[in-house]
C-alpha cells in the first residue's frame, strides 16, 4: 500500500462564492455537456444545493459543485485535465479542490465495499494502487456520493426504479459515515418504495 492520502489542508484562498463558481464552469463548457435530468451544470447545482440543505461545510458544498470536474468512474467526461488542479483550487480553495480529486479519483467498484471500514484502502484509478484513506475523507466521499446518486434518483424516475434498491444497500452501509439529512433524504427517497418502508 503507498502513501496515505494527506489529511484536509487548509485553504490556501479565500474560495469565490458559488455564483463565481458556477460561472467559471460554464466558461468550462458544463453547460454544453448533457447528463441525466439535464445538463451536467444543472446537475452540479442540484447537488450543490442538495449538500447546503444538509448544512454540509462550504468546501464540501463547492467541491459537490465542481465534483465532475475530473470526470468520475460514473462520468468519464472532464472539464479540466489533473495538470489544471491548482486552476480549480484557486476558484474553489484547496481543501475543496482535493476532495474534487479524490472523488475523481475513486475506483468505485474496489472502494465503495470497505468505505465505511476502519482502515479499508481507498483505490486511486489514476494511479492505479491503493492507498489509507482518514475518516474525515471517507465522510466527504460517503456524503458526496449520497447527493450525487440521489440528485439523479430524485430528477430520474427511471434511474430510481433501476439502481434504487442497489443504491439504499450502499447507503445503508455507508450510513455510519453519512449525515442525519443525508440518511433521511436516502430513507424519504429510497426506502419506503413498496410504500410500507423496509
């Protein structure tokens, strides 16, 4: 296993509000690129707004705004290339633009089953290896990924009858990491499907 991920750095600037950000990914082109319910800038603002909601700290609520800006391993598409990071650090902060990376950089498949174990290793797909991951980094990636995925449940019937029941037993075990409006989001939205609740 390599190095561990670094631990949350402090914002190196003050980061723009998200009125600025939002323009800086337009000038991107997020609001050319389609997505599921929209536009992939329609969808990034969802989720913003899905992270405030849940009273979410303001890097993590930038970083939900800017989450595609790698692309993902659910969402090839990029805005910017890696040698671009300190571009998006300067509009967002520092510690918004590596949980941005991070998220990017997740190997969906290999991390999501140990996210919420002590100590399971994070899967870096840009690297290819393995590495520790800090609670509060797990945290961030369980609650992004919660507003990610259920932004489009919410917005995609379809989507929602398809992946609802696999997204609810990933959220279920992600539940230790996740925020209270975050669990009750997934349980209002994914959990009384039958209309009796599980």
């Amino acid at each position: 296993m390599s190095a561990s991920l670094p631990s949350p750095s402090p914002p190196t600037v003050v980061p723009s509000t998200a009125a600025q950000t939002v323009g800086f990914l337009r000038q991107l082109g997020a609001e050319q690129i389609g997505h599921p319910g929209g536009t992939l800038l329609a969808h990034l603002c969802r989720v913003y707004r899905l992270l405030a909601a849940w009273d979410a700290r303001p890097a993590l609520r930038l970083a939900g705004l800017c989450h595609a800006a790698y692309g993902t391993d659910g969402f090839p598409t990029a805005l910017l290339t890696l040698d671009r990071r300190a571009e998006l650090a300067r509009v967002i902060g520092s510690e918004a633009e590596e949980i941005v990376h991070v998220y990017a950089a997740m190997d969906r498949k290999a991390t999501y089953p140990g996210l919420a174990t002590p100590n399971a290793p994070f899967h870096d797909r840009f690297i290819g290896g393995a590495r520790a991951m800090t609670r509060g980094h797990r945290e961030d990636l369980a609650e992004l990924t919660a507003a990610n995925e259920l932004d489009l449940a919410r917005i995609n019937p379809v989507f929602r009858e398809q992946w609802g029941p696999d997204l609810l037993a990933l959220f279920t075990r992600f539940r230790p990491l996740l925020s209270a409006q975050a669990w009750e989001e997934t349980e209002t939205l994914l959990g009384r499907r039958d209309g009796r609740g599980h």
